[in-house]
C-alpha cells in the first residue's frame, strides 16, 4: 500500500519564495511530466530544489531535454499557496 503524501508547517517553513513561485507556475503546465520550456519562469535550479525537496518527480527526458511533474506532496503545497491548508493528500 502507498503512503499518504503529507505535508505540514514544517515543510510550509522550508519553502522559499522562489519554490512557491515555482510550484505555482509549473501547477499550470503539469499534470504529466513536462519540460521545462512549457513553464516559462522556471528554472533548472528551481526544478531541482522541489525535486530535492520531494515537490515534484523528474521523469525521462525528452527532445526538449528533462521532464518533471510535480509530487503528490507538490500539489498539496499548491494548495497551501492557495490558502488551503490540506495535510494529506487524498486518494481514490
């Protein structure tokens, strides 16, 4: 059975301004794995921060070089920038 993602205010504290803004802008573009290029604004440097963090998941990498998509732990910080402060993410 797969654990729950969790997340809490911790991990809300060890988020910096450049993650949120991340997270926030690549919540747009992804619900697969994508590159980079569809999410204008972040980084390589950014993508590899959520990654180390446990926010997003890098996949294969593709003609327009490395894909990610963010973690169920990602979405759930999505929805603490977005004012909802959801602990655990739900599964079907």
């Amino acid at each position: 059975m797969d654990e729950l993602a969790t997340f809490d205010e911790a991990d809300w504290e060890d988020l910096t301004a450049a993650d949120k803004k991340a997270l926030k802008t690549f919540s747009r573009v992804s619900m697969s794995y994508e590159p980079l290029a569809k999410a204008p604004g972040v980084g390589q440097l950014s993508m590899d921060a959520l990654v180390a963090k446990g926010l997003a998941e890098e996949g294969q990498p593709c003609l327009h070089g490395r894909t990610f998509k963010l973690s169920d732990k990602g979405w759930l910080a999505v929805e603490w920038i977005n004012g909802r402060k959801t602990r655990v993410y739900p599964r079907a």
